[in-house]
C-alpha cells in the first residue's frame, strides 16, 4: 500500500506513477476520501471533548445544588454519547473506504523503469550461455515427454481437467532433482534459509502482499475460507507479519520449495498445450526483507541468485527489466530471466525478481528498529523472486538437451540427484 501522507503532499506524483502504469489518475478520490474522513474526525472528537468537559460540569451543578442544570447536562451527555457511538461507526466506515481505495493503487514504480505498455516495451539488460546447435528439428517438451511415455496429459485430465501433468518415472525425479538443486544453490551459495511453510493462507496474507482484493479470481479457495497460495512468496513474506524487527538481524533471506496454485483466469487458448502454464506447479521461491537502504543491491543479488541456477544447468537465457504496464501490482521494478526453448524457438518466462520498497510492508505492518537510534520503527523492504519455477526449467532441460532418437541427457550438476543417470530413455 502507498504511504497515505506521501500521496497528501506529492499528489502529482502519484497520478504520474500510475499514468506511466497506464491507469488512470486517482489523486482526486484519495483527496475526496481523505478529506471526508479528517472532517468526520474534527466533529467526532469536538464531540468527545464537549462530552468529557459536560462531565464534569454535573458533579460541579450537583455540588452547587442545581439540579435542574445537572439533569440538562446529563441528558446533553446522554445525546452526545449516542451520537460518538455512531460517529465511531461511522469512522470505520470511512476508514473502510479509504484503505479499500487505497489497496486498490499498484506500486509507484522506480525512475530508472522504462515506460511501456506490454512485453513489447521490456528492456533487454544482458544475455548468457549460447543456443544450442541441432542437426535435427528440435522438438517441444510434450511431445518428448509423450514420446518418452513419462508425461501424461490425458491421465490428467480425466482426474483434474484441463493445465494439468502426470510425470512419471525418470522425468518425475528429474523434475525433483531440480528442485533440490536450487534449493541447494539457493541455501548453500547464497545463505537463504530453507523454509516450509503452509500452502493455504488467510484472507489477510494475501492482502499483505497484494493478491487480495484485486485479484482474487487468479487464485484458489477452500470451502472454509483459506486459499491456495499461488506463490511461496506469500507465505514467506508473511513470516515478518506484524513483526518489529532488529536492524541487526536484516537482511533475512528465505527459500522454499512449493507447490504453487493459480487459476489462470484470463489466459484462455494462451499455452493449452504441455505444461508451461498449468494450475499447479513446484517453484523455488525466494524472499528477502531488508532496510531501505540494502533494498536495491539486494535485487541485484536476488537476481544474480536465479541467474546462477540457469547458468549452472548450461541454459541459454536473457534478462530483461519490465516496462512499467508489464510489472506487477506490488513491484516497484522487475527483472525477468527468459529461457531459450528451443522447441519453441523463442525466450520464455522462467523467473520474475521484483523490489517492492515497502509496499507490501505497510499491508503487513512489518517494521525494524534503526540500530543506535532512538526513532520510530521503520517499514521494511520486501523483494520477491523465482529461484526458478521448476516445471519450465524441466520443459528447458528437456528441449535443450534432446537427442535426435528423442532421448534427454541429464545435465552434469543434476547427475548426482539423479543416481548418476546420464540419458532418460523409453522405460
């Protein structure tokens, strides 16, 4: 959430952060919102403090032995009470409205973000590795993994419907076998703590880092109220929920290794076919929370984290930073890594790494206490990132490592998670 007093007295600023997001202005309903809330509150405690002076004067009219006056003033008080009570309703209601508008509003993005409208306008910032030469047609991953008799996506369907896979045998421990690659690289390079948390969350988790309420139809619910988290950030950024935390003890830096959910709401006819877009998928999250100050150097090195597992793998990817209408609700700026897939023939998707600044830490209220300063707690920084999702660095494994005769060479750094497997043939 936007800091309320940043957007009172910078309210140009505002408009010209979500115009380079290419939303509309919202200065004007935040000033309407804002300034009927503070009016209420001028009245409501002109009120409280009649009341608590009328107080006072009946024990002064009954010691003088008026009464009549003390009666009055009682009744006054009485009539003030009723109404404080409503004033105090209607202040929630107020409240209500404006933190509803206010969670509403994306993030300002940084400066340095190039200004766009989609994907288009990304910006391409370095490249890495070399693609892969074939003699042959390379092939998409589904039809590999078909071929292999390892992926199954009618068994799927018939138990779960559309956007869902069965591995099975060697491509299900391959899939396994990265996953704990990452989290190897992730903990033992690069001294993330290995976490794991829970997949259903509350309400108040996702608003925390900015799902709800805006994109609720993106996600899975329970019938008791909880949701499916649709990252792992979710529940490692709300590790620090609430929380005051010691300068000294920043930067924490959480990993985990989930299941992720989403509804793909939206993305109809868009990567129907094999699994680069399914309702359930592993990813290797990584969160970070840190002072203001570290915030920036930290996203570089988050980054530079992801980066490190791709070129580990020997995969081609570029690295790209997000336009302002291609980046995320809560981001302040992005960096995607693209894989090449050479079934394809093009970059997709494999990592998204994105600052919030702190964002997400005023919906969570998450704090930290300056070391040697005697001042209020300060919000914390928040970033977030893929460390990679798992099933596409599954799909680059296997289009970039085929053979002609349709078989996978297992990559050297999985070799020992694989029993030192070196080719996935037909079972």
């Amino acid at each position: 959430m936007l800091d309320l007093k940043w957007i009172r007295e910078n309210p140009q600023a505002l408009d010209e952060a979500l115009e380079r997001r290419g939303a509309a202005a919202a200065s004007p309903e935040v000033r309407r919102l804002d300034e009927a809330r503070r009016e209420h509150l001028k009245v409501l405690q002109e009120w409280q403090s009649r009341r608590n002076e009328a107080s006072k004067e009946i024990g002064k009219a009954k010691a003088s032995g008026d009464a009549a006056r003390a009666d009055a003033i009682m009744a006054e008080v009485s009539d003030l009470k009723a109404k404080i009570q409503d004033g105090e309703r209607e202040e929630r209601r107020l409240d209500e409205e404006l933190n509803g508008f206010l969670a509403t509003l994306p993030n300002a993005p940084l400066p340095e973000v190039p200004r766009g409208a989609d994907e288009a306008d990304n910006v391409e910032v370095r490249r890495s590795g070399q693609r892969p030469a074939f003699s042959f047609k390379p092939k998409e991953h589904f039809e590999l993994g078909e071929a292999l008799g390892q992926m199954d996506f009618d068994a799927a369907a018939r138990m779960s419907g559309s956007r869902f896979t069965v591995l099975r045998g060697k491509l299900a421990r391959l899939e396994r076998a990265l996953g704990q690659f990452m989290l190897d690289v992730h903990t033992s390079e690069f001294g993330y703590e290995e976490v794991s948390p829970p997949l259903l969350v509350r309400d108040d988790a996702l608003y925390g880092t900015g799902q709800l309420p805006k994109f609720a139809e993106d996600l899975f619910r329970t019938t008791d109220g909880r949701w499916m988290i649709p990252t792992a950030e979710v529940s490692l950024t709300n590790l620090v929920r609430e929380a005051v935390l010691d300068e000294a003890s920043l930067p924490l830096r959480f990993t985990a290794l989930t299941p992720s959910f989403r509804s793909e709401a939206g993305s109809a006819g868009r990567d129907t076919r094999g699994m680069l877009r399914q309702h359930q998928f592993y990813k290797a999250e990584l969160v970070s929370i840190t002072t203001p100050e570290t915030s920036l150097a930290e996203h570089e090195r988050m980054t530079r984290a992801a980066e490190t597992v791709l070129e580990r793998l020997g995969l081609h990817y570029r690295t790209v930073v997000l336009c302002t209408g291609d980046m995320g609700f809560s981001s302040q700026k992005t960096y995607d890594i693209e894989v090449w897939l050479p079934g394809q023939d093009t970059f997709r998707e494999i990592s998204s790494c994105s600052v919030c600044g702190d964002f997400q830490a005023r919906r969570m209220n998450a704090r930290f206490r300056p070391s040697g300063e005697k001042v209020a707690p300060r919000f914390v920084h928040t970033l977030n990132g893929s460390g990679t999702a798992v099933g596409r660095a599954l799909i680059a494994v296997m289009e970039n490592y085929q053979t002609e005769v349709g078989e996978i060479r297992v990559p050297e750094v999985l070799r020992p998670y694989m029993g030192g497997l070196e080719i996935i043939g037909r079972e």
